[in-house]
C-alpha cells in the first residue's frame, strides 16, 4: 500500500491551521456578536476574517485571496451559543 | 508548572485548547494512505468516546468514497444521547499532530468511525453539521495522560525513550 509522505509543507499547513483555530475558539463570542449565523473564515491568525451566507461562497472568498481553505478555520458562528453534548 | 525532561527520557506533550466553558480542542493532520489524503482537522478531545470518529460531511470533504465504505467495509450502530446513527469504518487512519517542542507525533490507527450524518431537521442544523469537528476518542487519548494546566491549555502527554537509554 502506497504511503503519504508528510512533507515540511504539510506540518506548515497545519501550523497555520492551528493558528487560526486557536484564534477562533479565543474570539468566538466576538465573532458571535459580529456575524450572528453566518459562515466564517479566520486567516493570518485573526488578521484577516471573512464571512458568507453559505459555506460556498466563503470558499470562494477564500479562493479569490488565493488562500488555501485548508489552513483557514471555518465554522458556522450561531447566533446563540451553544454546546455539543457528546 | 511546565515538565520538561525527565531523567531517562522525553516529556512528548500535545497542547490542546482547553478554554472554560468550552470543548477541548487539538489539531491534526488527519492522514489515510490507500486514499491519498492528508489535510488538517480540528478535533474534540471527548473520553466519553470510545473511537475516533469523522462526520460524514467532513470525511466527504477530505475526499472519502463512502459509497464504497457502505458496500466494502464494516458497518456498525453508534448510540448516543442525540439517538442512534450508522456508521462505516474507514481503515488505515494516521494523526500527526505536533508537540509543543515541533516534534511530530505520529498516531496510527486502525479504523476510524465515519458517523452518518442525521436526518436535518432544519438549516441551523444543515449549517451547523458543515463546520461539525471530527471527535478524537478514548483509541487515542488514552495512549496519553491529559494533563489540565494552566489557564485555557492542557496536554496530552506521555514519556517516551530516548535511544540508547
């Protein structure tokens, strides 16, 4: 079976991504007062945050700074706070 | 109080964001070989689950065929408080996450579970499933002590040997 190489890129990626989650799970209540039930896109570790109505047009925006969706935090911010019960 | 070194061996801690009030959160690159991904995903620490587990949405994403996971591989029942849902297992599964000294932490798994999605009730719900974590399970945590520290961080951790020693 063929193996995926993890490359230094890839750790990188997931720096980046790392970054920015943290950054959202920091400021979640901010992003909740600003973009209540909208999609949203952390970059730059905060620097740079991007909201949509659905999910593909986020993606887009993402595209349109030539970013990769993969490194951003994305998630649906509700207008409520709630938790998961696992 | 930070734990470096031990005396025959090396602390491998993983932070997790631990903020009060809040689900424990941990990174990784979610790594499955035969299928070719390799992407990074946001995980809940959750010990109330036994396996690792992937969202259906999330997992087709990340590019996985669950059409042919439905028609190949093991299909099991998940129980939970919000009901019961099927699943599927998708094999050869490694997590590399990174410790805080940069190492990298290479976590091979069997299987992992690949949750259905539930039947959506409303767009909350449609929109909220979208962006839905994938769970790190008990298969994992537990080859870790979890460590609660200092405010908003704890870590997974565990001693390992330095060659030689």
């Amino acid at each position: 079976m063929a193996t995926v190489t993890i490359e230094k890129s890839d750790l990188e990626r997931l720096a980046e991504f790392t970054k920015n989650t943290n950054w959202l799970l920091e400021n979640v209540e901010n992003l909740r007062a600003k973009y209540p039930d909208r999609y949203v896109a952390v970059l730059d570790s905060g620097n740079q945050v991007l909201d949509a109505q659905t999910l593909e047009e986020l993606t887009e925006k993402i595209h349109q700074r030539a970013r990769d969706p993969e490194t951003c935090a994305i998630e649906f911010v509700t207008r409520e706070r709630y938790l998961l019960l696992l | 109080m930070a734990r470096s070194r031990l005396k025959d061996g090396r602390l491998q801690r993983i932070k997790v964001t631990a903020i009060k009030g809040e689900h424990c959160i941990v990174t990784a690159l979610f790594v499955c070989d035969h299928l070719g991904i390799k992407t990074p995903q946001k995980f809940i620490v959750d010990t109330g689950s036994v396996h690792t587990t992937v969202p259906e949405t999330k997992a087709r994403e990340m590019g996985v065929d669950l059409e042919i996971l439905d028609k190949y591989k093991v299909k099991i029942r998940m129980g939970g408080i919000g009901g019961v849902a099927d699943a599927r297992m998708l094999g050869n599964v490694r997590l590399v996450f990174t410790a805080t000294d940069n190492s990298s932490v290479e976590e091979k798994l069997q299987s992992v579970v690949v949750l259905r999605d539930p039947v959506i009730c409303s767009e909350e719900e449609r929109n909220i499933l979208r962006t839905f974590p994938c769970i790190l399970g008990l298969d994992i945590i537990r080859r870790f002590t979890l460590r609660f520290e200092e405010k908003n961080f704890a870590y997974l951790e565990r001693e390992t040997a330095i060659a030689g020693s």
